[in-house]
RNA sequence: GGAGAUGUCGCAUAGUUGGUCUAGUGCGCCACAUUGGAAAUGUGGUAUACCCGCAAGGGUAUCAAGGGUUCGAAUCCCUUCAUCUCCGCCA
C-alpha cells in the first residue's frame, strides 16, 4: 500500500498509476473518506479528552454523582461517531489496500505483455544438425518421468523426475543455493503452509477480502492456512514489526521451498511436459534494503539470475515489463527468459521485481535511518531458479543425437564429476 | 489431541481487593558534567502511530491481539494468538 500523506500530496500522480497499470482509480473516493475521516477523529479525540478529565476528577470529588452523569453523557455522543468513524475507517483501509504502487519512470508503458520490451539478447540459441527432441521426449526415452502414472496418482498438472533427471534437479537447487550463499544470502528453508495474512502482506491481491484470493491460492479445508505459492511471502514478513538499523541492510535471503499454484486461469496451456504444474521447487531471492539502495539492489538480483543462465549454459533475454503487465505492487519488472529449442521460443524462467516500500508498509517493517527518523524498507525479490520448468531448457539446449544430455561444467561436480546423462535406453 | 502455566515501554522485572499507573525500578542506549583520557559516578533524556497546529505545543490510542463490564481497566469477564512444561502421537 502506498502512504496516505502520499495520495493526498500527489494525487495525479496515483491517478496516473492507475491507468498505466489498468486498475480501477479510487483516488476521488480515497480523498473524500480521508477527509471525513479525519474530521470524525478531531471530534472524537476533543471530546473524549473531555471525557477523561471528568473521569479524573471523580476519585476526589465529594458530588460523583453529575460528573458521571456528564461523563456517561459524553460517552454516547462518542459512540455515534465512533460507528460512523470504524465504518469510514475500514472502507478506507479497503479501498487503499487497491491503490497500486506507482510504476517507475524507467518501466516501458504499455497495456499487456506484448507491449514488454527487450532489452538484451545474451548467447545464440544453438543450431542443431539432427532435429532436437522437445522435453517429454527427452523425458520418455531416458525414463525420466512417467505423467500417466503420475497423474492417476496425485491428478493433473504434477509431476514426478526419476533417476537422473531427478538428480539434476536437486544438483541445479543447490547450484544456485551455493551461489547466492557464496553471495552474502542467508539460506531459508520456508515452510508451505501459512496463514492468508501473509499472502497479502506481499501484495499480490488487492483490497481486504480474503476470497479474492480463493482463486489462484489452495486453501487447506476446516483450517485458517493455506498453501504458499512463493517463498517471498514468507520472507517478505520475517521483519514485520521491527525496526532495523540501516547499517544492517541490505538483508539478502534465499529461501528454497516447495511452492504451489492453483493454475487456475491456465486451462489448457502447457499441459505437455513439466513446464506449468501444481507444486514446484523454487529457490528465491529476497531483499531488504533502503530505497536509496534499491536500484542497485534490483541490479544485483537480476545479475544473479543471469548468471545463472549463463553457468546453466542457456541462452536467454532480458525483457523490461511494461506498466499494465508488471503487477500491482510493483515499481519495476524484468523477467528473464530462457530459449526453449522444442517452442522456438525464449520462455519465462525468473521474474526480478522491485517493490518500493509497497510490502514493508504492509508488514510494518521499518529501518532507522542515519538521521534517527523510522522509514519504510525497500523490499525486492527475484527468482533464484524454478524447478522443474529450468529442467527443460537444460535438457533441450544440451541434448545429443541418442537423447543423452550434456551437463553444463558448473554443474558437473554437483552431478558427481559425470559429464552426460541419459541416452543408455 | 489432552492437562497446566505464562504473555507489561530494547532486555529484565514491579504492579492482579479497578481510580495520584498519563506504568515504578534495574540494565542498556543518548546527551551533558566530572577526568589528562577512560572507567566509575552524577544529572537529564530515552516508544510508536494518528489527529489539531505555520510553529511552539496540545490531544487520542497502544501493558500479546480483539471484544465486553464500568464514570474509570495493565488490573475483572469472554474470544483468539503465541510461548513454556507434562502426557499422547509421529517423520
């Protein structure tokens, strides 16, 4: 959410955000009951400072029985406006839970994700001299997986890697680990249930009802939990509360956890092979720092993912996200995508958001400046790696004639010093 | 899942027959004094959010959270949450 003081200073520019981001501006709305509502507290606050000073006097007095019938007449009058200031005050609260963040100047403008831009290129996807096999085919004839089965078991849209593609999987999670531990992040092994307060302390979801959220997020039957669809939840309120000193940030984590995603809105889409599925293992990124630090922070974040494309050996692109497609929360967007031989295409592997002070105003999680003064930290995040879905450009981009797949140096030593998988069936 | 205990201003604590508690004390921290410098000592200060105000300043709320009783609640009642101990179950 953004600052009251904010909106009010600026509110063209709320307005502006709203519409580079396609979301319905209640600015008009916000000012009025910010108005009321401060109104209702002057009141309020007068009088029942009234109130408590008669109910000083009366331990002392030798005549109780008038100032506690002024107190108690008092008392009513507050009670009016006390109702009329909770009803304001939560329709307030709801409506600024639906102002977006602003987007930054730098961010492309534009309506959707076709109006995204690029921004590099980095490799050139390799050109093969026999007709490379897509990911399922790969995954079929080294034994590699078995979705029938899988799917009779658990249901659609879950997957299960056998052997050595299982291997890999778990060698690439502690790849990356091992990397950003090697750069200053504290490793967080999250859990996946949590409650649904923190799903919305990220900021994901818009307004203060909970069922908005029914869509996209597996609740879990008869409990107040549900499951976590990021690691960045998580980490995003290991904070909340607390006032940090700004000598300690930046605060880098990376959590790994198992992250799970209804797919709702997907029906139909990648239903082949392991690229979009119900639960995921996904390593993330997680930034605290100041916003002076922030940009410099979204660069390190996103450098880090590219690189590790670079040591996965993939080529890949940097897009820029344009305002209507970055999301609500968001100050600015770059997603990071692999070229995937089987679709001809570069395909999403990692998302690097800056978020402002969007989330830490939500968690309550503030830093003390230089000065003394409390501010809100800069809360960013990016993936670190998803799996199985950076499985697939791995064993497309690497895959030989016989199906056997070459594993990229960094990642041999974790593989057991093996420099190919596969191609034995 | 069963039984019990606990939750106070950064930390540790005082406060439970409701009213000088707008929360005392110790430690920590900051400033000043003392000192050649330091330790020790002394004095003062030491939360956050919001409202009114140009400001100085004033006010409201917060003793885990929410609600209730009352003229008045840290103190009484209810609900929730968290922690600890024991039992049960279990990777």
């Amino acid at each position: 959410m953004l600052d009251i003081k904010f909106i009010r200073e600026n509110p063209d520019a709320v307005k502006r955000a709203c519409e580079l981001k396609g979301f319905t501006d209640y600015t008009d709305q916000i000012l009025e009951l910010d108005a009321r509502v401060r109104e209702l507290k002057t009141v309020t606050q007068s009088k029942t400072a009234e109130k408590n000073k008669i109910t000083r006097e009366i331990p002392t007095a030798t005549d109780k029985a008038p100032l506690i019938a002024a107190s108690k007449a008092i008392a009513n009058e507050i009670a009016n406006d006390m109702a009329e200031l909770d009803e304001k005050e939560k329709q307030l609260t709801d409506l600024l839970h639906r102002v977006p963040q602003i987007p930054s100047d730098a961010a492309p403008i534009g309506r959707d994700d076709t109006e995204n831009v690029e921004v590099r290129r980095v490799g050139t996807p390799r050109e093969f001299d026999f007709t490379p096999r897509p990911q399922w085919d790969l995954l079929e004839m080294n034994g590699w997986w078995k979705p029938e089965k899988i799917a009779s078991i658990c249901g659609t849209r879950t997957y299960a890697l056998f052997g050595e593609a299982a291997e890999l999987e778990l060698a690439i999670e502690t790849y990356v680990l091992q990397k950003l531990m090697g750069k200053g992040f504290t490793f967080v092994s999250c859990p996946s249930i949590t409650k649904p307060q923190t799903i919305f302390n990220a900021g994901h979801f818009m307004g203060t009802d909970p069922s908005v959220m029914a869509n996209d997020v597996f609740m879990l039957t008869d409990t107040d939990r549900c499951l976590a669809g990021t690691a960045e939840i998580i980490l995003n309120c290991l904070h909340s509360d607390e006032v940090l000193n700004e000598k300690d940030l930046p605060i880098k984590y990376a959590g790994f956890s198992p992250c799970f995603r209804k797919e709702a809105g997907a029906a139909g889409r990648d239903t082949r092979g392991i690229v979009r599925i119900h639960q995921f293992n996904k390593v993330e990124q997680y930034i605290y720092c100041t916003p002076e630090q922030s940009d410099e922070m979204h660069e390190h974040l996103l450098n880090n993912l590219c690189e590790v494309m670079e040591d996965l050996e993939l080529p890949y692109r940097v897009i820029a996200a344009c305002t209507g497609d970055m999301g609500f929360n968001k100050v600015k967007m770059n997603d990071v995508e692999a070229w995937f031989p089987s679709e001809g295409a570069y395909r999403e592997l990692g998302s690097c958001s800056s978020i402002g002070q969007f989330q830490a105003r939500r968690t309550n999680t503030r830093y003390r400046d230089k000065n003394g003064n409390m501010q809100f930290c800069a809360t960013l995040n990016n993936t670190g790696i998803a799996l199985p879905r950076a499985i697939v450009p791995v064993i497309e981009n690497h895959q030989n004639p016989d199906g056997s797949i070459n594993i990229p140096k960094k990642l041999q030593p974790l593989m057991g010093g093996r420099t190919k998988i596969g191609g034995k069936h």
